[in-house]
C-alpha cells in the first residue's frame, strides 16, 4: 500500500483544451507551452496528450532533449533562449529554436562557428520590462542577427502583461507597439499571445499564439471561469481519508488548535500537505470535496496531512476519497482563497505526488 495521495492527469481534457484553442485562433499556429514540468502535470504525458500542436515551449534544453528522444518532430521553442555558448551546439543538433532577448546573447551568436544552424525568436519588450530588446534597441539586433551566418530563420515575439485583465488598455498598447515595429517585416512571423490574450484579445492572435495555463483547464482571465471558457480541468489532486477522529465540543485540532470545534463532531485527516504542494496558507473554510460532497478544510495544513470537517458526510469512512482540486473543485477557486494563481498551485505540487493518467473521455 502506497500512500493514497496523486494527481490524475486527464490526458482527453488536455486535447479537449487544445482543440478550443485552435477554435479561438483558426488562423494562428498553436505553440503548447510546457514549461515547469508541464505547470506540474508531467511533461510526457502532456506532450502525447498535446502532439497535434504545431509546437512546443519549452525552458530547459534537458526537456527539449527528452521530447526528441520520445521522436516528437514538432519545433520546440527554448523561452528563455540559450543560457551560455556551451548550449548552443545541443540547440543545433536537435534542432530547437532559441528566443534572443540580450545583447549578450547576440555577442555570443557572433563568435560561434558558422556550421552551426539556428533559428531564432527575437524578442522585444513592448513595455513589460522583463525579457526583450525595447523598441529603440530593436532594429540594431535585428540587424546584427541577420547578417549572421548561423541564424537560419528569424521571428519576432513579444509578451503581453496585463492580458488577464480584459478591459486593461495596455495591451492594446503592446500590440500596436509590436505591430507597428514589425511593420515593414511581413516576412517575419510574429507571436504575442499567451493563454489570456488567446481567449480575450482576438487581435493579438497573429501568426502563433502560445498557450499555457488554459491547456492545463484553468482560466487566466479575472472576469470568466474556466467552465464558462470550455475549459476542462486537467489535473485532479486526490488523496483519501486515513483516520477518523470523534472530537467534543471545544475539542482544539492540529498544530497550534487554530480551529475548536463548536460541536461534538468528526474531524477527517487526509493524507495530503504542503509537503506534497497544498498550500500551507489555505484557512479553515477551504472547500475540499469528501466522499463526492463538498466541505471544509479546518484547523492547520501539516507537512502530510490536512483535517476535514466531516459533518454531514455521514458516509465518511477510512479511505474515502478525498478531491483538493480538479474536476469537482476548481483550482482557481482554491487558488483565489489564498490569494495566489493556479500556476503557481500547479507547478507547485511536489515530486512525491504521483502523476497518473486518466481518460475522462
Ligand atoms: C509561460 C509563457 C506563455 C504561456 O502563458 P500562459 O499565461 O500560461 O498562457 C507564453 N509565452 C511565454 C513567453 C511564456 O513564458
């Protein structure tokens, strides 16, 4: 017997979300962002799930190397780009593409040996202040990076900041900034889209959106819920119920007895903590679902457990299932009350969670 904690993966959700967003963007190429681990739903799973993308993000060279073993074929765009001289050779040889963002970068490109072959993502800050040449520095990188011998083919990429925000006017100010850069380069492709944008701003779309969080069937935008996005949650964390306590009135539970409880009453531990990425911040009042019905966190989140209020489950055993988030539970909403996203929920479940397949169809 394991410990009952995992993570189903619903690998027909994932598809389902891909296919919406090639609804939203009939005319734009889909790069699936799987960064992070796949925002922590494992990579290999996803990138299966996701194969009829037309490409993959990615951070890591390691993660872009695993998925040419698996033989995927797709482009696989690293987002950050080559982080020393010594990586550029692997990004050649397995054919990855290479966002420039620095300077730096391009004083590197000009002292490798003209035999290697790359193409690149040039990319411009239109006004995050993150990664990106800015508009006044654009046009010299660019011109430095097409004289070169080792770039094969150049495209141009922004990102947009304030995109979950529907009605924030920067955005339309990003967009027209990176039009109006791109003007005169219509032989370059362009990309600006992240989920948000995707879903919210249709202008942005371009030549490829780059859809990350909503594959994974959460929403990025403040103002709409993933169901009402026709998105389909992909990852459920499940665990179960492994002792049953029959508390009194005033009885106190957990570290610190933060919670009393206000009856005779029975207290649920389950085996799930922040040890396995539950947020320790979550109060008592969390939704949890029990046995299929929802009711509440109470009293502190422990390393490897957590306490549930089991009245009015009366169907509670040993063993019953226990869901933190996923198909019953929306890990925005989870998210929302502790005042947090749900990539950061995602990404942040740990490495002792299983991740397993499932088919919801
Ligand atoms: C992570 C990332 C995305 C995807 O963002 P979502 O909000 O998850 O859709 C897109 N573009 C870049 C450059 C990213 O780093």
């Amino acid at each position: 017997m394991t410990r009952p904690i995992y993570a189903s993966i619903d690998v027909d959700a994932l598809k389902h979300n891909l296919s919406q967003a090639r609804k939203l963007a009939p005319d734009s190429k889909v790069m699936a962002v799987l960064k992070a681990n796949a925002y922590g739903h494992g990579l290999l799973t996803c990138s299966h799930a996701l194969k009829d993308a037309d490409s993959f993000g990615l951070l890591d060279l390691s993660d872009a190397i695993a998925l040419r073993n698996e033989g995927f074929k797709h482009p696989i765009c690293l987002l950050e780009g080559f982080f020393s001289q010594d990586e550029l050779s692997l990004i050649a040889e397995n054919e990855l593409e290479a966002v420039i963002h620095s300077d730096w970068q391009i004083d590197v490109l000009e002292n490798i040996s003209p035999e290697l072959k790359l193409n690149v993502w040039l990319k411009i800050d239109t006004g995050m202040n993150r990664l990106g040449f800015t508009p006044d520095q654009f046009k010299s990188a660019l011109k430095r990076l097409s004289t070169l011998k080792c770039i094969r083919n150049i495209s141009l990429m922004s990102h947009l900041a304030n995109a979950d925000q529907r009605n924030d006017p920067m955005t339309q100010r990003q967009l027209n900034e990176f039009l109006s850069i791109s003007e005169n380069l219509s032989n370059l492709m362009r990309s600006l889209a992240n989920s948000a944008a995707l879903l919210g701003h249709p202008d942005c779309h371009l030549d490829w959106v780059r859809p990350g969080i909503m594959l994974y069937g959460s929403s990025p935008l403040t103002d709409a819920t993933a169901s009402s996005l026709n998105l389909l949650p992909v990852m459920s964390l499940n665990s179960e119920i492994i002792s049953i306590k029959d508390c009194k009135k005033d009885d106190v539970v957990g570290y610190g007895g933060s919670w009393r409880c206000p009856e005779d009453m029975r207290v649920g531990v389950v085996a799930c903590g922040y040890g396995d990425g539950y947020p320790r911040s979550a109060p008592s009042g969390m939704p949890v679902i029990v046995a299929g019905k929802q009711t509440q966190l109470i009293g502190r989140v422990s390393m490897d457990m957590i306490t549930v209020d089991l009245r009015g489950i009366d169907a509670a055993t040993q063993a019953s299932p226990v869901e933190l988030w996923g198909r019953n539970l929306p890990v925005d909403a989870v998210a929302e009350k502790v005042g947090t996203i749900s990539y950061e929920l995602l990404c942040g479940v740990t490495e002792r969670v299983v991740r397993q397949e499932s088919h919801h169809g």
